[in-house]
C-alpha cells in the first residue's frame, strides 16, 4: 500500500438556498465546518502509484476521486468529486 491524501468536499454552505438567509446574517454565518475534510496518511493500492492529473477513480464504498493538481508522484492527493450514498445505512435505520 502506499501513503495518499483524500480531501472530501461536501457543500460550502448550510442553507440550501442562500437567498433565505435570516435578516441580519451573512453567508459566513452559513458555511459548512465539514465543506472539507482532508484525511492524511491514508493507504491505497500501490497500482494508484501511477495515477495521471486530472484521472478518475472509484474508491470503493467512498466515491469517486480525480488526482488533485498539486499532487506529486511522491505525495498523491485525491479529491472526491461524488460522494456515494450509503443505502445499508439508511435500511438498517428502516428496520
């Protein structure tokens, strides 16, 4: 295994729809604490070794990455770019 970075993107803000903000607020008082989330030191497949900027991988049970701009073939960071749902969870919870 080798050494990589994830940085997980959720949404910037809290409110869906920015335009309802509660008078006397502004948008700071609506961004998101987990708007990202960088893991370090997490291990991948050592075939990941090769990954190419801007290619797209899926991690199983987490998303869908792409190789960041600023990675190095020593220092690889991965971006999720779409989160996949976790359906057991929302089963079990059914049940």
């Amino acid at each position: 295994a080798i050494p990589v970075e994830l940085r997980l993107y959720d949404r910037l803000f809290t409110l869906a729809d920015m335009s309802n903000m509660e008078e006397g607020k502004t948008y700071q008082d609506y961004l998101n604490p987990n708007s990202l989330i960088v893991k370090q030191n997490c291990l991948a497949e050592e075939n990941l070794q090769e990954a190419k900027i801007g290619e797209h991988y899926q991690f199983l049970r987490i998303g869908y990455f792409n190789v960041d701009y600023s990675s190095k073939p020593e220092a690889l960071i991965f971006n999720r770019i779409v989160d996949l749902k976790d359906s057991w969870a929302k089963l079990s919870k059914k049940i």
